[in-house]
C-alpha cells in the first residue's frame, strides 16, 4: 500500500493489541451500486446547472431593477444641464467654455 507523504500512516489496532488489516475496496458491485453511482452524477450536474441558472437569473434580475435607477440618474443630469443652459442663456453668457492648452 502506497503512503500519502502529506499524511501520517494510520495504525488500526484491537484492544488486545493486534493489527487490523484495512478493508478491502468493494470491486465492480453490484448493478445497483453502478445505476446509483451514475445517477448521483446526473443529480451532481443537474444541481450545478440549476445553480447557474438561479446565479444568472439573480443576475438578470438585479439588472432589471437598477435599469431605472440608471434612467432617473440621467434625467435628473438631463434636467440639471438644461436648467444650467437656461439661465446662462438669459444672463448673456455662454452654457459652456471650451478651454484649450
């Protein structure tokens, strides 16, 4: 038996002060073992999948609401220009000054 370098060896001992030898590793099973085997792979898969998409719908979702959160932000900068550009435009003065260097 080959040792993992990064664990210690395990020591399985009775009370009378006896080896234990480690159990043997089940070998091909039954067609049972196999059918549960492979369908606990789909359910692994599966969950995964309904993970990315509950991730991507969140995703879609929060984007949903911020979308007008993002459009009120514009009108309200919208609106402050104008108004800005307005009185400028009353008051004689240019709404902006462009200055180069």
């Amino acid at each position: 038996m080959i040792q993992d370098p990064h664990r210690p060896p395990v020591l399985d001992m009775t009370p009378e002060g006896e080896f234990r030898e480690p159990p043997r590793p089940l070998r091909g099973g039954s067609w049972l073992d196999r059918a549960l085997l492979r369908l606990g792979g789909v359910a692994v898969l599966a969950t995964a999948v309904a993970g990315g998409l509950v991730l991507a719908a969140s995703a879609a979702l929060l984007l949903g609401l911020l979308i007008p959160v993002a459009i009120l932000a514009g009108l309200v900068g919208f609106v402050s220009l104008w108004w800005r550009m307005r009185r400028a435009g009353r008051a004689g003065m240019p709404g902006f000054v462009i200055i180069r260097r």
